[in-house]
C-alpha cells in the first residue's frame, strides 16, 4: 500500500496506473488483485487504514485526561498536520 500511497499522492489517483504500483512496490498485478478487486479497492483500503488510525489516535487524546476541550482538539490537530506532512516524504 505504501508505493501506491505515494504515487496517488504525487501523481493523483486517476493519473496513477496498477502497473506503476506493482512496479513501484516489487509485485505483479496478479498479486495485487489477489488481495485488491481493483484500483479502487485499493484506494478504499488506504482510506479505511487512515481514517481508522486517526480516530484511533483522537480517541487516546480523548482519553487522556486532559480537561479542557482546547487542548485535545488542538493536540488532535496538530497530530494530523505532522501526519500528514511526514507520511510522503
């Protein structure tokens, strides 16, 4: 998932091919539509595995005590920007 997540991020999705991901990540197409029915699929995967980790993390800032809403939503969001600004580099 990681070469296709780098490669719908620096080229876009439609401009992605299947065969630049497999080529980028050591596979075959075969394999890739083993675990996935399609591009989209895929996308939906790396969707799903995103959302799920952020909402994981927003829920250990939820948990962690603090008291004063400001805080958890501020450190919430500043995880997402440091997230998002380190997953492609």
């Amino acid at each position: 998932m990681d070469a296709a997540v780098d490669l719908f991020y620096h080229q876009g999705y439609q401009a992605t091919g299947v065969q630049e991901i497999v080529d980028r990540a050591g596979y075959t197409k075969g394999a890739l539509y083993h675990y996935f029915k399609s591009k989209a699929d895929l996308l939906l995967e790396i969707h799903d595995v995103f959302m799920s980790y952020g909402l994981d993390r927003g829920r250990e800032i939820m948990a962690s005590g603090e008291r004063r809403p400001s805080r958890s939503i501020t450190s919430s969001m500043n995880f997402s920007v440091k997230w998002s600004c380190t997953a492609h580099t």
